[in-house]
C-alpha cells in the first residue's frame, strides 16, 4: 500500500507534481499496483467483517473506516479504467474533502 498511501498523501497536500501523478496513473493502467489493491481490498474485509460484542463503538469505528476505504478504493480503480483521468481524480480528492 505504500506507492498508493504516498500518492493520497501528495495528492491532498498538493506537493504532487503533474509528472507523479502520469507516473502513478500509468502504473495503475498497466495494473503494476494491483497487489497494493489488493492489500487494500482484504483490508476493508477486515475492518467490515471485524465484530466484538464488548468493543461496540471501536467495531462501529472499524465499519465506518472500512466503508470510506472501500470508496477510496472504488475511486482507485475508477481511475484505472477511466479515459477522463482529470474528472476521476477530482472524483477521488472529494472523497476526502
């Protein structure tokens, strides 16, 4: 996950240069990150699927995390398969706005 958590953190703060973003978006259309996908995807399976009857409010915290990742992720791969790159990426930054 640390190409696609470096690229998020850049991106919102704004000190991504244009060429890092072709850069990342070029490894993510020729599925050069999918192992960092998938490390994210079994990540949400766990934080959705985690249940503790004692710790009610940290399983509510874990649900809620893993819904905004699965948005974060669904954004991820809409910009691997989108030809619109510019729209999808402002798609992926309101996610966080």
């Amino acid at each position: 996950m640390e190409q696609v958590t470096e690229f998020t953190i850049n991106l919102l703060d704004g000190s991504i240069k244009q060429d890092e973003i072709n850069a990342f978006v070029g490894k993510l259309k020729k599925n050069e990150l999918d192992s960092e996908l998938d490390e994210i995807k079994e990540m949400i399976e766990d934080q959705l699927s985690y249940s503790n009857p004692l710790k009610l409010k940290k399983q509510a915290e874990f649900h809620k995390l893993g819904k905004h990742n699965q948005k974060v992720l669904d954004a991820l791969n809409n910009i691997k398969s989108s030809a619109d790159v510019a729209q999808a990426i402002s798609g992926f930054k309101a996610i966080f706005a």
